[in-house]
C-alpha cells in the first residue's frame, strides 16, 4: 500500500539528496533513538540490567541474530 503522492514521495527524495552525510546521519540515529526509546518503554519496568538490554535487542533483532550474540551484546552494555 503506498499512501503518498508521487509528488510529495519526490520532494522527499528531493530533500534527502540534498542533505549531507553529517545530516543523514545525524537523522538516522536520531530515528534509532525515538525507536530504542519505544520499544524501551513497552518492557515492563522490573525487568532491569542486562535482562532489559536483552529484551530490547531481542525485540530488534529477533531471531536474525543468534540468542548468545544478544546476551553478549546485552552483557557488554550493562
């Protein structure tokens, strides 16, 4: 389904080419942020530590990464 008109999906396009490197990545983190935050919020609050780290990345990642590279990772962040 595609909700956007081509004009406005070509004045996006438009808009990104023309940002720099330092802008375009500055946006993505950005949007890594706002989503590392949402997703965050829907863990229940007593899960702390490494499980909450493993909880978020488990929801990112699912099953595209092996079980032991999320608990390292989670691990290496607590």
């Amino acid at each position: 389904m595609i909700d956007t008109t081509q004009e406005m999906a070509e004045r996006v396009a438009a808009r990104h080419a023309a940002m720099t490197v330092e802008e375009r990545v500055r946006a993505a983190a950005s949007m890594f942020e706002t989503a590392w935050a949402i997703v965050e919020a829907s863990i229940p609050a007593e899960i702390q530590g490494e499980d909450r780290h493993y909880a978020v990345l488990k929801r990112f990642y699912g099953d595209e990464m092996p079980d032991a590279a999320l608990r390292a990772c989670a691990r290496a962040m607590s």
